[in-house]
C-alpha cells in the first residue's frame, strides 16, 4: 500500500526549485489537507526532507514496497517537489505528511495516478515503523478514500501491495476494495485490489475527517 514514487520525473524543475528554495524561510505552504481524530494530514514541504530521509532509511519500511525509494538529499527533494506540482495541476491529488496528535511524523499517505493508466487513481501509505499496529494505516486511507470518492467525485480507486505482505489486504478489504488478482505494476509481480464509487456510496461509511474549512468530511 505504497504509491509516492508513482509521479513523473521532473529534474529541471527539481532543480531549478531548490534553486530558489535555499533560504530556511522559502518553502512550500503545505496546506492541510484532512484531520482524523488522531492524525493530520498535510502537503510536502522542503523542510520535511529529514522525516521522509529518516522513513526510507528503515529496512522495515522498504522490505516490501513495489517501487524503490528516493536515495539522498536530491532525490528527496524531488519527491517534494513532483508532490507539489501535483498539488497544483490536480487539486485534491498528491502525496502527504501525516502527523500525529502529539506532532510526531506518522509517514506518507497518497492519492496519486497509475503510471500507464493515468485516469486510475492509487491510494497508498507508507508508515514509519514506531507507528506500526496502531492502525493509522487504516484512519488515514479511510479519510483519503472518503475524500476521494466525496470531494473528488472519483469513479473508482486502485490500490497494490507485494504479494508477500499479508498486512495490507486486510486494510484494503475493511476499507471496502475488492481483489482485483495479481497484476504487475510498477514492473514488479503485485496484487491489485479496486473499489468503485458506486459501491461506496452503498456502504455505511464516517471517516471522521475534518475538511480544510472545518467541516466534517462526510459523503
């Protein structure tokens, strides 16, 4: 259930953005995107590159995921910025920085296009190990789901995992996906789960997310 190396390659603009970034003061907003009751969900600033440096630095984290992640400062930094253009070019898309209720960094939650499919939409998560088994991984994609199928108006969502984690599907068969069999994505053997608008809207469903403007996040 991971997906934020699921964005198109943009070296001159990463670099032309550090570029302009060098200054402590000059970052990007990260605006606030959801609020659960125990976690915060916001866009990607350069500030950030420590927490998700530290995240991709656990073997436990990367053990399992389809895609490799970014290695060192730069590739860090492009991260944060592809994340950014997404921001601007499909509002309610991209990747964010998931914070508990005493401020420590959970890990990444996504909503981003399949590569090769690009109308499909993937949900992922990515946990930092200290947050394992705490069920943040189900909160924090229940409220992306609900917002993507509310505010959105998403036709349906995608969602992969390694065929060795047994943890994720459960995650996805409570949030309401149905397996969709093995597949490949992202050039690797994965299994591939699906949920339709159509079927959500027929589920009793609260997420408990609390939108930009204050409002509950309700369908």
């Amino acid at each position: 259930m991971s997906a934020p190396q699921a964005l198109p390659s943009a070296q001159a603009s990463v670099a032309r953005d550090v570029g302009r970034r060098r200054e402590p003061r000059r970052d990007y907003p990260g605006a606030t995107l959801l609020a659960t009751h125990r976690l915060t969900l916001r866009g990607l600033r350069l500030s950030d590159v420590d927490d998700l440096s530290e995240l991709h630095a656990h073997e436990r984290v990367r053990a399992l995921l389809l895609e490799s992640v970014p290695i060192g400062f730069l590739e860090t930094v492009g991260l944060i910025v592809r994340a950014n253009h997404l921001y601007a070019d499909s509002p309610g898309l991209g990747i964010w920085h998931a914070r508990d209720a005493a401020g420590a960094f959970v890990g990444l939650f996504s909503l981003v296009p399949v590569l090769g499919a690009e109308r499909d939409i993937e949900l992922g998560a990515r946990l930092m190990p200290a947050a394992f088994g705490k069920l943040y991984s189900l909160e924090g994609a229940r409220a992306l789901r609900d917002h993507a199928f509310g505010a959105l108006q998403l036709p349906r969502l995608r969602g992969f995992c390694h065929p060795d984690n047994h943890a994720v599907p459960a995650i996805f068969r409570r949030l309401g996906f149905s397996e969709a069999g093995p597949t490949e994505h992202l050039g690797r053997e994965a299994l591939s789960f699906q949920l339709e608008r159509a079927d959500w809207v027929r589920r009793p469903h609260h997420s408990g997310a609390i939108r930009r403007d204050g409002r509950s996040e309700v369908a």
